[in-house]
C-alpha cells in the first residue's frame, strides 16, 4: 500500500479506559465516516486515507475532524455539508477557513 497524500482524522473521543467520553462521540462524529469514505471514492480521491482516533481534547469544538500533513484542525464538523465545503477545499490544496480552529 502506498503512503496517502492526506489522512483524515475524526475525533471519536475514546480514552484510556477504552469507553468514549467527550463530545465528538455524543454529536455523532463517527457516523461522519461512512459518508467521508463514500465522498473521497466519488471525488477519485482515493490517495486519502480515514481514520477514527482517541480524544483530540478539543471538546468544546467538537466534532473535531483533523487533515494531515496539511495540519488543518477543523472544529463543529456536525453535517455531510461542512464535510463537503472541507473537501472542496483539499482538492483546491487549501484550508476550509469557515470551520479552521484558530
């Protein structure tokens, strides 16, 4: 498998204990995945990898959703619209500045 050019990271506030806490998980963060992975097949972006991760700590931002190597941290990711506008975005090699965490 080659290396992604981005890797996608949504936060699915899973702790040391293994049970999630947080506010990701609670605002449904990891229903984000499926359409996340769907969209990136439909745009041919398949050189950008998914993946769900442990707690970003950001929680009052929550949803977080991260892209690398960019290091875009995205907060308030809660609809397959703000997905969208993200994507827009990494295809055009820029940062979605409506929802950067700043």
């Amino acid at each position: 498998m080659d290396k992604p050019k981005h890797h996608i990271f949504v936060c699915a506030s899973f702790r040391a204990a293994g049970a999630p806490q947080g506010i990701c998980h609670k605002k449904e963060a990891l229903g984000l995945i499926p359409y996340l992975e769907s969209e990136l097949a439909d745009r041919g972006m398949s050189d950008t990898a998914v993946s769900a991760t442990a707690c970003l700590n950001l929680c009052e931002k929550g949803p977080v959703v991260v892209v690398y190597p960019e290091n875009f941290w995205y907060g308030e990711i809660d609809s397959e619209d703000k997905i969208d506008e993200i994507l827009d975005a990494l295809e055009e090699g820029e940062a979605c500045e409506d929802h950067l965490i700043n």
